[in-house]
C-alpha cells in the first residue's frame, strides 16, 4: 500500500515540475509582450461575425470591433490577451505534463481539444460585447474579468478533466 502512494506521489510530484518548466515559455512571452496581429484580426473577425449574424450592428478595422446601439458607441479592441492563447498554452502544458500517458495519445487530445477552446473564447468575446449592450456598459469590466476569464479558466480545467477521465487517469 505504502508503494502505491509514494509512486502516486511521485506522479504528481513529476507533473508538478514538468507543469512548472512548461510555464517558463509562457512567462518568456509576457515578459516580451508577445503579439500576433493576424491571430488578434482573425479572433476580432470571428467575434464580429457572430454578432453580425445576432444582429449587433458593428463595424471591423482589424482588430477593433466597433458596436452601436441606440446613441451608445463601444469599441472592443480584440488584444493579445483576447485570443484565447494563454489558455490554450495552459491547456497544452496540462496536457503534455501529465505522466503515464503516451505523447501520441497527448497530440490528438490537442487536436481534438483546441479547436472547441478557441470557439469557446470567440463566443466568450461575443457574449461579452452582446451582454455589455444590453447591460449597462459600467457592468463590462464585471462581466468580462468575472465571468468569462475565470468561465475559460474552469473550461480549460472541464477539459482537461474529462481528458483524464477518458484516459482512466482519474475517478470522478
């Protein structure tokens, strides 16, 4: 018994360290303000598809989505941190530290699991702008930093929780 916990240990000891190193890109990149302007002008571009197809009246000038409603003009700069990135690293990084599971099996959860992420940020911009709308616009900042970072945040997490109970990794 105590061999199976301290192997049990060493797993989540290893997965700790390696989750930790994997990090270290991702702090290199905030410390250079890492940008990608065609990433920022294809998310602003979706995020601005969908609220045309809910009828929000917008305009698009990369980047920027510009929204009116009634007498009330709002523009949404789609920035770096808006494209859904850090999340999709932090997803990877959970995904590639996790023991006893072969890389093969790691890659095809990421193909598989980072395309609905990225939709997942694309409504989150949209249902931002659109509840910021019909809200009063003082509740943006609520609404946004609230609900919808930490909504990606325990989505990355569902993911990659479901991820391991698939693989029989955990029991829930």
């Amino acid at each position: 018994m105590k061999r199976k916990t301290g192997k049990k240990l060493m797993e989540v000891i290893w997965f700790l360290l390696r989750f930790n190193l994997l990090a270290i890109p991702l702090y290199i990149l905030l410390y250079l303000d890492f940008s990608f302007q065609p990433l920022q002008n294809l998310v602003a571009f979706l995020s601005f598809k969908l609220l045309s197809i809910s009828g929000v009246q917008a305009s698009l000038s990369g980047s920027l989505i510009t929204v009116i409603s009634g007498f009330r003009l709002s523009v949404i700069d789609v920035s770096m941190d808006c494209t859904g990135w850090k999340s999709a690293y932090a997803l990877l990084a959970l995904a590639v530290a996790t023991p006893a599971i072969k890389m093969k099996k790691k890659i095809k959860f990421l193909l598989f699991s980072l395309p609905p992420l990225f939709l997942i940020n694309i409504l989150r911009i949209a249902a931002t702008t659109y509840l910021s709308l019909s809200l009063d616009p003082k509740y943006f900042s609520l609404v946004h930093d609230l609900l919808w970072q930490w909504g990606l945040a325990f989505a990355v997490l569902g993911i990659w929780v479901f991820w391991l109970k698939r693989e029989k990794r955990i029991i829930i």
